[in-house]
C-alpha cells in the first residue's frame, strides 16, 4: 500500500467521518449534548480532509526547514558514526585497562573503572535508541506522516491524538534530529576534548639498508630509566608496529626509548625513541643488514659502501675505522649457507646454535685476520628462507604516571562522557517528543472550530 | 471488495440514511410545533429539530462543495507560482 493508497483511503474516512456526523444532526433525538457530537464530527471530518490535502506540504515543510537551517541528515550520520568511534574506542581501551590491571599492585582500580565500562556501555545503548529512531524518522517519515493521517481521519476520533503526534513527529523530528550536534556541542563540557583523539603512534622497523625487518621485537623503556621495558610489542611481517588506538595506555605527552630484538640480539635504533609528537616513525636499525633469513650484524658505525642483496647472495663491502673485524653473520637453522668470502678469500664458519623465543638461529663470528686498510668485502651464498614469528607475549604499554591522576581523570571523563553521551541526547529527544506533543495539540485538538 | 470500496459504499449508506433522517426529523419537528399542545417547551423542541434537520440537510448538500473546495485551496498554495507573461 503507498502513501497515495493510504491517503485516499484517510480521505474516504474524512468523508464518512463528515456523513457521520451529519446523520447525527440529522437524527430527531431533542437532546443537545448528543447533537454537539455532530457537529463535532463534522469540523473533524473537515479538518482531516485539509491534512490530507496539506501532506505534500507537510512533507515540504520538513526540508525547507531543514534548508533554511543550514543542516542536513548525511551531516546527522557522520556526527553518530564520529562519536560511536569514539565510545567504542573507550570501551577498549577500559576493557584493556581492566584486563592490564588485573595482575598489578593497581587491581584495586579495575573496580571503578568497571562501573565507567557500565556507563560507556549504557551510553552506547542510548546511541543505538537514537540510531533507531533517527533511521525510523528519516527513512519512514512520509510513512509515518500518511499512517498519522489515516489514523487522525478514523471517525469518531478514535485514532485522532496518535495521529496528530505521528504527523507532528514526523515534521519535529526530521527537523530536530539533525540540529542534535548542534545542541549538544552548546552544552559539551570542554575537558572531553582532549580525550576525544585516541592517540595512536605507526612504526616501522627498517635495516642498515632500509628494507623492512620483519617481525621486529619492540622494547619500550622510560626515559627516566629502569630494566624492566613499559612494553613488549611485536610488529608485523612488514615491520610495522602500532602503540596506542586503544590498545594501550598512553599518557597525553611521553618519549620513550625503544629497542629492537632481532634474530637472538639487541639492537639500539635511530632515532632512539619515539614520542606523542609524531603519528608515524621509521625506526632504523644501524647494525643489521637483513636478507630472507640472514643477518649480518656490524658494529654501528662501520657504514655501507656498496651493496648486492638478492637472489640468493649477501654481499656488502664495509668501510670502518681501520682493524675492525667483529662481523656476526646470523641466520636461521632451516637457511642453507653455501659459501661466505671476506675480501675474495673463502671463509669457514664456525656456526654455534642457538635458540631465542622459540627460532632456532645459527651464529658465525667473522673475525678475518687481515683487515684492508678498514674495508671489508663480505659475500654470502645461500638459500633464502621466510622469518618466522617469535613466539613472545606481548606487553601492551600501560604507563601509569600516579594512580590518583589516572583515577580522577577517569572519574571526570566518566561523569564528561554521561552527561554528553546519555544525559544531553536524553534531554534533547524529550525536548523533541514535547515538541511534537505540543504541534499534535495544534492539529488535533487545541483549536475547537464552531460552525453553529 | 478492499476496505476503500467498504468505507465508499459505507459512505453513500450513512448519507442515504442521513437524508432519510433528516426528512422524519423535519416532518416529526413539524409535527411536534404545530401540534395542540399548549406547553411551550414541546413546541420550541419542535422548532430546535426542525431548525436540527435543516442544518443537516445544509451540511450536507454543501459537503462535496466543501471537500472541493478545501482540495482546491490546498493544491493552489502548493503549486507553484506561474511563470511570468511574456511580452
């Protein structure tokens, strides 16, 4: 049935309505009381057949307003989508927090911040009431309007209160519901700006030669010092790497010292931190030269020459102070080496095996005893194989700076994020229904109309 | 038959019903007003169904004029405005 069914049939109703109500005029019945329900029925008959005159109009309406007031509804989706992103962001990282924190001296902070996880968890609620109701008036609006017609024309006023709302619902609502950004950013409290950004760092782990390290180990320290790391994060076949974007927990402003783990060794990286100011960085790894499961470890400030990498040979000539010779060649114990060189002389290896969080490598200490004039030719022969992935846990970074400032500014985003994610659009859509309430007492009933 | 033809046909019943009426009430309201009875009360009951009945039947005759005319009105507003004459 479309809206032009159901508004012929509204207008049949008006008309039985209007016939129904002279009958009852008409009727020889002397008594006043029952005479009124007449004319009462005739004026309803009427008025039912102007709005369903008036529907294009109605419909009109909405979109004229919502044009004169510079707002529209795709404007409406991408405001929701925005802050469904930011909730559900929260929702993450407090229920990374709560499961970061339950094997710390800060359990005890898990609880309140559970009853935060119940709040986000209810504001996400109120988004999704309003997601159905902003879809259901903007999808089924001239629908709703049509339906509010038909009902409002039933005689005898059966359906007439609904009616009115449904069509004043139908004009309020539309417009209301894209001016929701704009009321709430009025009453927004400014501290949930600087939480709003979810801070979220992107890194990338190159060698001596900038080809990517797959599956580097990160090592996060504190500037200020200590053994322990703040975090243990693996990257990626690439060598990318990401810290924070809810995974971890960040203060607003820090720097942090990294260091890789490589195929059973340290290494120190340049630049030797990483910090809030950069959203991406390329940390390189000055003493390794990697190539399909082979690594040659040099001391940092012998540099590269020359290189060939590829195709199944390693092969860099290094220039240095004059009588370095502590090369490592690193490699894999499933990785073939056929032949290694130093300055055109056939070199033995003497490989000693090892194994390092469940990859078992092979070392050879290259210590030639005759170094040119600091320059060294190194060629390796072999067949390249795939890195795999250490088998490490990670440690997400959870950088406490003092538990009471984590706490209240938990509790103050927590009260920020219910006052403007369930208190505000609760007020604004009970302002929207009461509006609406009050346009359906103009249409269906405030204005009485005396026609004797 | 579909609930539009039901409410037309329910429609054109109530209205045949409606004149009917009318027509026993103008006659019944006659009747009471020019009877021999000399209580003022029944008379004027007699006028007010007499007077009932014509503005039924006045309502009546004016309803399709008065759906017209509120179809008309409606549509005039939103139509949009003419172009203007050319020269």
């Amino acid at each position: 049935m479309t809206n032009a069914d159901v508004l012929l049939l509204a207008m049949d109703l008006a008309i039985l309505t209007y016939v129904i109500g002279v009958l009852i005029m008409a009727l020889p019945i002397p008594y006043a009381g029952f005479k009124r329900w007449g004319v009462r029925l005739i004026a309803d008959g009427i008025s039912a057949a102007v709005l369903i005159s008036i529907f294009s109009i109605i419909i009109t309406l909405g979109d004229l307003l919502l044009g004169n007031l510079n707002v529209s509804w795709p404007s409406f989706h991408s405001w929701l989508a925005a802050r469904t992103a930011v909730l559900v962001a929260v929702f993450t990282a407090l229920t990374y927090l709560t499961s970061a924190l339950k094997a710390t001296p800060y359990a005890f902070i898990t609880s309140p911040i559970n009853i935060a996880l119940t709040y986000v968890s209810l504001a996400l609620s109120s988004l999704k009431v309003i997601y159905f109701l902003s879809s259901l008036v903007s999808n089924l609006r001239n629908e709703l309007a049509a339906l509010g017609i038909l009902l409002y024309s039933i005689p005898f006023r059966v359906g007439r209160s609904v009616g009115a709302f449904l069509i004043a619902a139908s004009i309020v609502m539309y417009v209301g519901f894209p001016l929701m950004p704009a009321f709430i950013a009025q009453f927004q409290p400014s501290n949930l700006e600087q939480f709003r950004g979810v801070m979220r760092i992107q890194g990338k782990v190159v060698d001596s030669l900038y080809h990517r390290v797959p599956y580097p180990l990160m090592y996060f320290y504190s500037t200020e010092g200590g053994e322990e790391p703040l975090g243990v994060i693996i990257g990626d076949r690439n060598g990318t790497f990401t810290i924070g974007g809810g995974k971890d927990i960040l203060p607003r402003e820090f720097k942090f010292l990294t260091e890789v783990g490589f195929m059973g060794y340290y290494f120190s990286t340049e630049p030797s931190y990483i910090s809030s100011n950069e959203s991406t960085v390329v940390l390189r790894v000055p003493s390794l030269i990697y190539s399909s499961g082979l690594a040659l470890l040099k001391p940092r400030d012998v540099r590269v020459e020359d290189y060939i990498v590829g195709n199944g040979i390693l092969s860099v000539v290094l220039t240095g102070n004059e009588g370095f010779n502590d090369l490592v060649l690193a490699k894999l114990a499933n990785t073939t080496v056929t032949k290694v060189t130093i300055n055109d002389e056939v070199f033995s290896c003497s490989w000693n095996p090892f194994e390092w969080n469940g990859i078992d490598i092979v070392v050879c200490e290259i210590k030639p005893n005759d170094v040119g004039a600091g320059k060294l030719n190194v060629t390796v022969k072999y067949t390249p194989t795939g890195y795999v992935k250490p088998a490490v846990d990670e440690r997400r970074i959870t950088y406490i700076e003092s538990v009471s400032e984590l706490l209240l500014a938990y509790i103050s985003l927590g009260i920020a994020y219910v006052y403007t994610f369930i208190f505000l659009p609760g007020v604004y859509v009970t302002f929207l229904v009461m509006m609406s309430a009050a346009l359906a007492r103009v249409f269906g009933g405030g204005a009485r109309i005396r026609l004797i | 038959m579909g609930i539009a033809e039901f409410i037309q046909g329910l429609t054109v019943q109530v209205m045949s019903i409606a004149w009917l009426l009318f027509l026993i009430t103008w006659v019944i309201g006659w009747a009471v007003r020019g009877s021999p009875i000399p209580i003022h009360r029944v008379k004027r009951t007699g006028q007010s169904l007499v007077e009932d009945a014509v503005l039924a039947a006045f309502w009546m005759a004016l309803g399709s004029s008065i759906f017209a005319l509120i179809s008309y009105i409606t549509s005039s507003i939103y139509q949009p405005m003419p172009p203007p004459p050319q020269p």
